[in-house]
C-alpha cells in the first residue's frame, strides 16, 4: 500500500493505492494526522483500492482524537467491495455509519444515490 497526497487550497486528496486492513490503517492515518492545519476537507480517493475490511470503516468513519471537528471527510473513486461493505455497514447501523455524508462530496463519474 502507498499513498500520494495532493493539496488544493484548503482541500487535501489522499490517493490509496492497495488495500486498506488494519495493517495499513495506521500509515493511512498518520498520512491525515500530518496534513496541515488549514486543511478544512480531506477527500479520500480509493480509485486503487480495490478491497477494505473492517479497518476502512474506522478510517472514513471513526473519529480519532487526532480529527479536526471542522475538516469534512469524503470518498471517491470506490471500487464495488469497498462501497458494499460501506452500504452494508450503513444499513447494520445508518445512525453510526453515515454513508450520505461520506458520499455526498464524491466526485466520481457514477452518481451516487445518497445525495439529492
């Protein structure tokens, strides 16, 4: 796994590249935790990530004490695996998972149905 970042004013794009489990869960998150203070969104782009476990959910939906309250999280670019755990953990549990919120800001060229 490996991950390039880019930034864009106050908005930061972290492109993984391999699966996200928990062995990489702390690299992906170390990877946020150093992004710069003005960083207010942070847009996950998971074009090369083809499989998530468990360990994506905390990454995308978990906060750590390390997260900025003000910085918005979204994804794009999810592979079919990746979206039906999220969609299958957002309907276990839509108030703990709030797929329309890590959605809404995705980017990719298949709509979503969470946003309207």
């Amino acid at each position: 796994m490996n991950t390039i970042t880019t930034l864009d004013g106050t908005t930061a794009t972290i492109t993984v590249r391999g699966d996200i489990d928990f062995d990489t869960l702390p690299p992906l998150r170390a990877t946020a935790d150093a992004l710069p203070a003005h960083v207010t969104g942070l847009l996950w782009d998971l074009t090369s990530s083809f499989f998530m476990d468990v360990a994506g959910l905390h990454l995308l939906l978990a906060p750590t004490p390390s997260d900025r309250p003000d910085r918005r999280i979204t994804v794009t670019g999810l592979r079919p695996q990746p979206l039906r755990l999220l969609r299958l953990a957002a309907e276990a549990n839509p108030a703990a998972f709030p797929l329309a919120r890590l959605l809404c800001g995705d980017r990719s060229e298949t709509p979503t149905p969470f946003c309207r």
